[in-house]
C-alpha cells in the first residue's frame, strides 16, 4: 500500500509518558493510541504485525497437536464459582451483573471454560491426550499498567489447555509445548529467550515456567545465579530464599524499652543501634475474600513476597488498613504478648527467624518494643515458611552458593501444570483401563501476543525505530521514491512497486512528494526490514539503492533486476527465521 | 487431522432447546456448545469456519481500501459520555467500574472509537476518503437471545467506518462498499442474499440497508411490495406506514360511557360492537433515560413500531409500569380530558388517527371510555407522526398499492449512512481546500461473522446436516475408510490422505473403526464438500468412490488417480464461489 494512505501519525518527539523504547517508538511510529489506561487501538502497522504472530503461533500450536477453539470474553460467574477463582481472584478480575442482575465476568484465563467444552469428549482414557487453544482478547484489570504493550489491561492471548492421564503424560507434552514455544519465539525473530522456573500464580499448579527476554527494561526481576556450573533461574516470585542465621551463643532476657516514635525498622535499630538482622517485622495484610487480618513475621532486612504468601494462603492479600478493632499497633506489633485471641488473625513466621535470638520486636503497645527476644524460648515452637523475597547475593536454592544476582526480564509466554486443580473442582472425570473414574491432568500455556510484539521491539530497535525481522515486520519492503515529482523517478517506483507486488511480496511504497530525510525517518519508525530508495541520482547509474533496516546491508542493484534481487534476499531472510 | 481426534461430541437427537435448524445441527454437529444464555464456546470445525468467513471478509475490505485496525472490546464511559450513547442505548450496553470506580463499558460498536482513532490523522481534507475496519469479540447484553448464533449476546463482528468529505463521496463508497458485500456474501456461498432498506437504530444514520437472506426462520421482519414493478423493500422497523381513513360523513357527539372491565380494545369493541378501526388506543411506555412516561395514540387496529417511537424520542424506551403517581389508567386512557399539568408525559398521536371522527377511547377514568371522538373538534390540532408498524396487506411507501407482504429473514450484515452525527459530537474536523473546518462525513458496516456461518447453514442443509459451500467449509475433503480394521483399506486410505495434504487440500480422515452408518451421519453433519469412501467393494474394484455432499456428484475413480480428480473437483467447486 502507499504510505500516503496509511492511517496513523509519525513524530519525532518522544512522548514524555513513554518509561521504555518499544512504548515511545510505537507510538511515534503510528503503530497504535492510547484509549484509556492500559487500553490502546492498534493501527495498521501494529494489526499486521500481531496478525503474523498470531499465525506463528497457530502453526505451531497445530504441530503438536492442538485445536484451535474459542472461549468466550464474557463468562457466567457459575463457572468460576464451581472452580472457586470468582472469589478467591481479586479486583483485576472483573465482574458485572448483566441486564437480569446475573453475575458474570470477563475471563483472563480460561480453565473452567475449557474444562467446560471437553468434559464430554474426554470421558474414556483412550481419547487423552489432547489439547485446545484460543487467540483472543482478555482483560485483566492491572493495577499498574505500564511501559505500553509491557503490562496492559486489555490484551490479545493465546492460551492452550492440555488434558492428560497422568502426570508423566503431562511431562511429555510439556517438553513438546516448551519446544514448540522456542520455535515461536525463534520464528518471531528473538530466539534469545530464556525459560525459567515460574511462580504459577492463581492458576494453582505446581510446575511451570516463563519465558523471558532479558533486559534492563524488563519489569519481572529474576533471580540468575552467577555459578557457572549451576544454571539456575527462577523469577523472584518464585525462588526460593535461603536465609542462614547465626544464632547469638548467650541470649539476653527479654527486656520492655519505651521507643517512642520509633516505628519503623529504621528508625529502631538506628535507636538500638543495631543490625536490621537483629529485628524481628511485622507485616499486615488483609485477606481479600473477607479482609480479615494477616501478620507475617521476618527478619527486619529481608521483605515479604506477596505471591508466597498468597500461595501459602490460598488467597490473594492487599496491604493492611489496621482498624480500632484489629488490636494491632502499626510500628509496634511483635510475636510476644500478642492477644490472638477470637481475633480470627492469622499468624506467619518466616523461615528467616528460624533459630534467631536477641531480637528487637514490638511490643503490642504503641511507644514500645522488646528487645531479647528468642522466638524458641519466648513464643515456644513455631512453624516456620518460606515467604521472603530472594535477595541480591543471596543463596541459592540448586547450588547453594551466595551467588545469586537479581536481573530483569520481559515475560512473553508462560506454561503452567495445572494438575487436577480445575477437573477435580469442577468434577471432570475420564474412566481408565480397569473403568474407574479418574481427574485428567492439566497444563494451560499462555502467549501475550501484543507484549510478544513490544519485546521483539524492545530486542530489536536503534535510536530511529524498531527493526523487525521479517516474519512479522508490517511489510517486507519499504520502497522510496525520492522526488517522486519527477518522472523517471515515478515510473521506475511504480514499477518496482508493481513487480514485487506480483511477486506476492508485501510493500509499503512512498511516493509523497517530500524530502528524503522525512521519508527515511518514517521508514526506519516503520522498521521494515529491506528499504529500495530510487531517487534522481540512483537512476543516474541505473540502480536501486538496497538497505537492510539492521543497517548490514548496503547493495546497488540495476534497476531491471532489483526486483529478483530483493525478492531473493527477502527468502533469505526468511529462511533465517524460519528455521 | 483424524475425525478420531477432533474435540466434540456428534449426536443424533435433536436438541429440544433448538428452534431452528442451524442452531440444531451446529449443536449436533459439535460446533460450539452453550456457554451461558445467548454464549457459546466454538469448537474447531466452527473456528475454521469463522475464520475462512474472516479471511474473506478481510480481503474484500481491503480491495476498497480499507485498513485493518484493533479497537478495545473495553472503553472508558468518557468516550461515550461525548457521543451521547452512553446515556441513550439501554441495557443492551454493559457498563461497569474498574478497580479504580472509573465507568467503564463493552463496546457493541464502535463509532466513537473510530473517531478518536484516525481524527489527528484525518486533519486535512487532501487525506479524504478513508476507511478502517476491524474484525472482534463483540458483546451486546439482548434481552432475548435465540435461534443458536442468529441472536446472541457475544459475537464476533467486522466493523467498518469510512470518512468523507461530503455526502457524494460517501454516497460513492457506500455503493462500492454494497458491491463488497455482495461480493462476500456471494463467495462465502449465499448469492441470494438482498439488500433492504432498514432502521439505523442507534447508530443514528439516516440511509441504511441490511443484507438479508429471506427465510421463514429469520427473526427480522421484511416488508416486500408484492407489485412486479415496484420492488420495494424493507425492514418492518423502517417501513413508512401509510394509512388511509375514511371520516364519517357525521361526527355524533361525545359521550361518556360506562365500560366496566372492558380494559382491552378486543373486550371494548366487542361491547360497543365497533370495528377496532374506529378505537383510539392508548399505549404506555417509560423513557430509559428518565422512566418519564410516553403516551403514544394510535388506532385500535393497529401496533406501535418501538422503533419508530425510540428514533422520534431519540432515546430508547420500556413499557410502562404504572405508577400510582402517573395519573393514568391502565385500559382507560384517552386523549380527551387528559391531565397533563406538570406531569412530565409526552403524548404523540399515530397518522392513523388523522381526520378520525366517531371513535371510542378511554375517559381517563376506571370503568369508563367515550365514544363520538373527532380528534380535531374534541383535542384541537395535533401534530401526527409515523408510528405504527406496517401491516401485512398494507400500502406501500413507494408505488402506493395496497400490495405489501410481510416476510421473514436473518440479516447478515447492515450498512449505514452516519452522516456528522459522531464528527459533531466528538468535535472532530478537518480544513477544507479553503482553510475552513467541516465536519467528516461518516458511513459503517457491520458483518456478524458467526450470525453469517449460522445463516449459511440455514440456506443450505438437509435434515442431516450443513452442506457447507467450499468457501467456508471447515475441511474440504472427509475420507471414510469403511472397514480401517482390512490392511488394505487403512493403506489405501492412508495413501489418499496424504496425497491430498501433499497436495495441500485440507482433509478431515475418518480411520475409526465403526460401521459405514457411523461414518456417514458424522460426515454429514461436518457437511465437507467432498466425500472420498475407501472400502472393501471399492477396492475389488480398484475404485474410491468420490460423492458430493450436495448430493449432486457421485463417482467411482481408479484409485490411482483419485486425488488428481479429487483436487480437479475442489478447484472447480473453488472456481464458482471465487467469481
């Protein structure tokens, strides 16, 4: 198509609310517009792009074996209710009453309905295993969108559900997906990508994995540890925190020391004058099914991973508004004296304190802390959980060495095993072998297709714009007629245009009549990958300029072949990531 | 792919929920599976239909120039705020509160979107015309969804939005736009699809068309001009009623007569043993913008068309529920002696009643009606507006012959003339060739894609199931190996299957081992085009025997030239569709 008709505006300025690249090339590209908070419209550009991504994604998806169906957007609350996530998912989950008051939702993932479309078929054993997946639209209503395509409320998903017999049929189509999930990323031009262990968030499953491009833009921090000989990698969600503590040889009687103003951890060791290691926090949430309270111990250096926590209680949690009726102290709650009674609180310990001695705590009065506490001695025994975040330097979990080192990353698919969590509660069952009734085993596989389409960008960009690799750029070539006023000019692109438009090859042709500086910086916004510039003085030596987008290519072809020359490097070019 | 692999269930027993037979036979068939009231899951056969539909759609969109966008399924209430619609459509429109209480809605069209999108774009008049498309979820809350995917609540819809300068312009494309359509229509195998003037709705508009296929099961109702050189068309909701009256010669005086439980204007005529056609009948509706009452008058005989009523109000309306507070009588109300101090009512009366004289209509008093009403002598003037539904037998607005039939049939897609309508609200313009700014002209059209799958299995089935045009077939070839247990069946039949993938022909392989009856009842309710049958009989005749599902083609070929023919065929079948 001509440039000229192409919907969308192109500018040079970056806009001041762009944090990241891809955010402020796309939109100085024309590629997409803001709408609403993590709401946007794609123009053409962006269209095209997602809509080859789409079909990488669905011949890949068919290779091992999928069927493409569809879900609805919109679900009755009846189907999350039976497998209890309309309760236990929080406000990014949206629900309304329709015209006659009946509860529904827009679904961000699709087990239950899934669950819901093949309990029939998949009645005997000898069907499994199989597995179905949907592209389409999802909201999830962040609290934070951000960083443009990164993190937004409404997005495009592709998202597959596997069913199997047992958990060693899962395993074995998990590797399948995990391969076929490294073709697509191959194929859409980042084969970069890393997997790593994954918290599974309110999907419930056990196993799962994220794949990451890393980069400092990324907003998932993860956890790499620097050993070469170990290899591990997790998100910080999930990783495990090791903490050792060193156990004070004498421990001091416990002892009231009036505090006042000394609220937070900070402030009391600054007071004390001693390590945050030597203090014993306490962090309040609320449950969000019913907002009753949370009290989560840990040593005063280290922080709460809220996905831990919300793991462990099977429920997701907000920050704690502390009430008049809470009996709690902000500043000044501690694990001695606490009057749990009737209070329906609930009680954690990180393993950090685990064996921890001569600790600074609250003292459930407002001014006052204890120092000497010795949770063994003072409290009796505990049980004790992993809830603290994985720290820079810290341990860990496959090693054992100090070696860990936090590194950011964009999540751009994620594989989860599900387990029977959703044909158990909603009651699929199959019959095996021997005709008893038994709970398939899930996997669910998710792809973010615009965010797929921002990473690619944010791996593959100059200061001008993105270069995209030919397997999804918008069109495979860029042709520019500079002073297109004159006539030589004019025919020769027109014709160019025409010759590798019958050669089935996507063009995206200038011929404004402007400047040629203005014409490269909306092409190189536009990213295509091959650019032919025809201008007075190629024609002069009867050539067409050729110039890859990655700037590795600079050839001058004559203008009766350039077009075999360019359909020729573009099946090179795809060959590349087509393998 | 093996039909032994495909997710859904195929069964013979009609559905009792089902009305009509696309609805049953795509529930039979496993094509998509109920959901939730007026939502449904697709299965694979269904996606691979929607998305052939799509593809087509798409490129006739793109031959007139259209660019294909992404608008959000959410927008924010602000959008619609500005247009007007956010309080004008019912609860048709899901409205909701984010996280943040922020209204939010699910978009059913998306006029506003579109203005928002392209209006820095379409700034000056040298960009004109243009047009922007979309193909997307869609969720519009029906009162009554029905009849499977004909009336739903979720669809899948293709939206389209084109800007002009001037009406002549749009009034240019919207007539390559009506040629696009029919186009699609004809390639996805419904050439006999007709274009009827219709209602704009809430669009807005003022010249629209539907695209209808006439059939009994359609839920629209179509007024046709049975007059040969007429040719009038149109939706019921659109027709212009025409009614001739014929005054008495003397108008008797008015008179107050009790009535008691005579409420209805059956009960009423029959008591005062008149013609309905000489009742002034009242009818109540609310407002749902305000629930102010409306009282519209309209002869006995005949019926409101609410959709001429909503479009006069500009606003859309309920029936009443009477308050206590409303001052009218249910059964008894009549223009003569009505109380409107400061009562908020809108009273409109029906062209029906114009020069009326002689009628009975209710005395705005339980128990009692007058009779001998001469609206002009007993009211004064009042203005008269087309609001009644046209009649079987009734005149039609153009050759003005009492010739009209009334009709049935599913509309597939809907083209309007929006004029400046959402350009004004939205304030959107662009300078004309003199520097001074002017509103776009704008025209949209819409195509329900799963409503145009429904309907094409309602143009062409039997009592087995779908006989899908090659177009949008789900596959295009369905190989039964009758008796795949003989080697030398399941070799044959393997051999074929894979010729015709070779040969990239999408192919559905029935290899399970069932009986001949089994088979052939799940082809005909997939409804490919072609069946190949490899079975013992074949083979000692060195046969495939090739059959259309259509019915019309019944052959035996050699084995091993059967896939040559086999492709012929389907490039033949390919031919009538594409042209």
């Amino acid at each position: 198509m001509k440039l000229d008709n192409l919907i969308g505006e192109r500018f040079k300025e970056r806009p001041s609310e762009c944090a990241i690249d891809s955010h402020a090339l796309m939109i100085r590209g024309g590629y997409m517009k803001y709408v609403a908070n993590g709401i946007f419209s794609s123009y053409t550009p962006l269209k095209r792009i997602t809509r080859k991504i789409e079909q990488i994604i669905r011949e890949e998806m068919d290779a091992i074996d999928g069927q493409e169906v569809m879900f609805p957007v919109v679900l009755p609350a009846s189907l999350w209710q039976k497998s209890g996530r309309y309760s236990s998912v929080g406000s990014e989950l949206v629900r309304f009453l329709d015209r006659n008051k009946s509860p529904h939702l827009l679904a961000m993932t699709h087990e239950e309905a899934a669950v819901s479309l093949v309990r029939e078929y998949g009645q005997s054993y000898a069907k499994y295993p199989f597995m179905v997946y949907q592209i389409q639209t999802k909201f999830r209503d962040e609290p934070r969108p951000r960083g443009g395509l990164i993190r937004v409320r409404e997005f495009t998903m592709k998202d597959a559900y596997s069913f199997h017999v047992s958990y060693e049929d899962l395993n074995e189509y998990f590797k399948r997906c995990y391969t076929a999930y490294e073709r697509i990323f191959a194929r859409a031009g980042i084969p970069e990508t890393v997997a790593i262990s994954a918290d599974s968030g309110m999907m419930g499953g056990k196993v799962s994995y994220e794949f990451v491009i890393l980069t400092p833009v990324g907003e998932d921090s993860i956890a790499v540890c620097q050993n070469a000989g170990c290899g591990y990698r997790a998100n910080v969600e999930a990783a495990e925190s090791i903490v050792e503590n060193s156990r004070d040889a004498v421990s001091q009687p416990l002892e009231l020391v009036a505090t006042p103003g000394m609220g937070t951890i900070e402030e009391l060791c600054g007071f004390l004058n001693i390590r945050p290691e030597k203090s014993c926090k306490a962090v309040m949430y609320q449950k969000n099914a019913d907002d009753s309270y949370v009290l989560a111990f840990i040593r005063g250096d280290l922080d709460i991973n809220e996905t831990k926590l919300a793991n462990h209680l099977k429920c997701d949690v907000h920050p704690a508004a502390l009430g008049e009726d809470s009996g709690l102290f902000a500043g000044y709650t501690g694990p001695y004296g606490l009057d749990l009674a009737d209070s329906g609180l609930t009680v954690l310990f990180d393993g950090s304190l685990k064996g921890e001695n001569n600790m600074a705590t609250g003292a459930n009065k407002s001014g006052y802390h204890y120092t000497g506490l010795d949770i063994s001695r003072d409290i009796g025994e505990v049980e004790y959980f992993d809830l603290a975040k994985i720290t820079d330097g810290g341990i860990c979990p496959q090693c054992k060495k100090a070696s860990i080192k936090l590194s950011r990353g964009i999540e751009v698919g994620h594989i989860f095993q599900l387990g029977t969590k959703y044909t158990e509660s909603m009651e699929m069952t199959y019959l095996d072998a021997s005709g008893q009734p038994k709970y398939p085993v899930m996997g669910c596989y998710g792809i973010g297709v615009g965010r797929l389409a921002a990473a690619i960008c944010e791996a593959s960009h100059d200061e001008y714009g993105p270069i995209w690799p030919v397997s999804v750029a918008p069109w495979q070539v860029h042709i520019c007629a500079v002073r297109s006023d004159e006539e030589q000019v004019k025919t020769a692109a027109d014709k160019l245009y025409s010759e590798l438009s019958d050669r089935g090859i996507e063009v995206i042709y200038d011929d404004r009549n402007t400047s040629a500086g203005v014409m490269f910086s909306d092409a190189d916004l536009l990213g295509v990958p091959l650019r032919a510039v025809i201008s007075p003085r190629n024609l002069k030596e009867g050539c067409v300029e050729i110039t890859g987008r990655d700037k590795k290519l600079s050839v001058k072809e004559p203008t009766e072949s350039c077009a075999q020359v360019i359909a020729d490097i573009i099946a090179d070019m795809q060959k590349v990531t087509h393998t």
